[in-house]
C-alpha cells in the first residue's frame, strides 16, 4: 500500500488509459534524483515526470533549452531505480528528437535502456507525429505536450498562455487527435484555458494531464519543487504551494548556524 493508501499495482500506460474511461484522476509530479523519486512514489502519485525542468530549479538556468541528452539519462536512472509503482516518463531534451526520426528513435532507446524510464516524452503536435508513430513502432510508449511548449520559449519570446485565440486552439485540439492517431498514450497539456483543456480531453481518449490547464481534464501535474515551495525564482498561477520549504530550510540552517557557533551542537547526547 501507499502512504495515501491506494493499492501498490505497478503503474502502467493501460493502467492510465484505464483510469480516464473510469473517470479517476491522475496524479502527476517531477522528480530529479533518488530520494524524491522514492517519496513521490511512497505517497502514491501515479506519474514521475523527470523533467527538462530540472535545468530551471536544480541547474539554476533561465530555459529548459541548455539541457542535454547525457543529463536527461543520468537523472533518469536515479529516479528509475527509486521508483516501484509510478510509471516513470523521461523528458526527451531540446534537439533530441527535432533533427531527424533516426535520433529520436535513439535517445528515446537510450531513455528507457540507460535511464530506466518507462515512456518518454516530447513536445509538439502534429509536426512530430511520424516521429511518435515510429517510436511506439519500436516498442517505446510516447507522452505528448502540447499548449505551452517551454523548449520552444524563443519562438515564443514569453511564457504566456497558450490557446487564446480560435486559430491556436484549433492547432492545439488538432495536435491532441494527431498524437492520438500516432499512438501517444497520453499528453501534457500546459498552461492553456480551461475551456480549451476540457476541450482537448473531451476530443481524445488517451488522458491529457493538466498544468495549468483547468479542472476538467483527466489528471494534473506540477513542478514538485514548486508545489514544496522549494524554487522560488518565480511562482507560477498554476502551481499550489503545499509547503514552503524553502523558508523552512533557510530557517533550519539558520539555527544549526546559531548552534555551532554559540557551542550548543553537538550536545553530549550528541557526542561518543
């Protein structure tokens, strides 16, 4: 059993396909190392994202665009073998997939063989669905994203929402159907209005998991740094802080700091 108490049965793409025609919510966070793969999994969340993200709340970057394919499979195989019941997603990074099917069908294998994921996933609609059509050709399940495409934020010059006028809502709703006809087993669908999410999930019957895409889509998925309130280089509408861990930690630090210094740490209860 989970800390949350739902039953411990391995995730699975079936498994997620089988919660949207049952109506159940999917449960979705990021993880980048061992340790919180293995708390994220514990507490039940059904999806572990190890997302291009990790470049703007671990590395400290401005863009998810610097990440590369040697860094994606190293955080990959920390969380994939932390992980025993979550379906584990591996980002496919920026250039990774775009130049050509050849190396996407290359770093999406290395993905699943080096990293120990499970799926990958990659942005993009219709554009990219011979390049998800040949990957679950060859035996690898592929998540969509559409909507907000963070590799893309140069094109885009801004991180505003997506989907605000007909044109691009009609580009995003028929990327979803594209993704699905090319055998995508799920997708993203990232920072767009609600309407337009209950739109999308509405439209396909794989599960479209939302962040900052409303209530009525099939699951939601934050930055698991951003819902501890651990990042705090900026904060997202979407993203519900949970804790604040980062005035937690700074606090912490603080009175250790205080004890060392003042001679209280280590007690002799502390001490052999």
């Amino acid at each position: 059993m989970s800390a949350s108490g739902k039953a411990s049965a391995k995730v699975t793409t079936a498994t997620l396909r089988a919660m949207k025609a049952r109506g159940e919510r999917i449960t979705a966070l990021t993880a980048y190392d061992h340790l919180f793969a293995a708390l994220l999994d514990r507490a039940g969340v059904d999806v572990i994202l190890v997302g291009d993200s990790v470049a703007t709340v671990v590395q400290g970057r401005d863009t998810t665009v610097p990440v590369t394919m040697e860094q994606m499979v190293y955080h990959c195989e920390l969380v994939g073998r932390a992980v025993q019941r979550a379906l584990v997603v591996g980002d496919l990074p920026f250039l990774s997939y775009q130049v050509s099917v050849e190396d996407a069908l290359r770093n999406a294998g290395r993905l699943l063989k080096e990293g120990l994921a499970e799926a990958v996933k990659l942005e993009g609609g219709v554009e990219f669905a011979p390049t998800v059509r040949r990957l679950v050709e060859a035996g690898i399940p592929v998540m969509g994203h559409l909507g907000l495409t963070p590799q893309s934020i140069h094109q885009f010059g801004s991180y505003k929402a997506r989907g605000q006028d007909d044109a691009e809502q009609q580009r995003i709703l028929d990327g979803a159907r594209s993704l699905r006809d090319a055998g995508a087993f799920a997708l993203v669908l990232e920072k767009v209005p609600a309407n337009l999410g209950a739109l999308v999930a509405a439209a396909v019957d794989i599960p479209v998991i939302g962040i900052g895409a409303g209530p009525q889509v099939d699951g939601q998925i934050l930055v698991t740094h951003d819902m501890l309130g651990l990042f705090e280089g900026f904060r997202p509408r979407f993203a519900r802080r949970y804790l604040e861990l980062a005035q937690e930690v700074t606090g912490a630090v603080s009175r250790y700091c205080d004890d060392v210094r003042g001679g209280t740490f280590p007690s002799a209860d502390e001490s052999y």
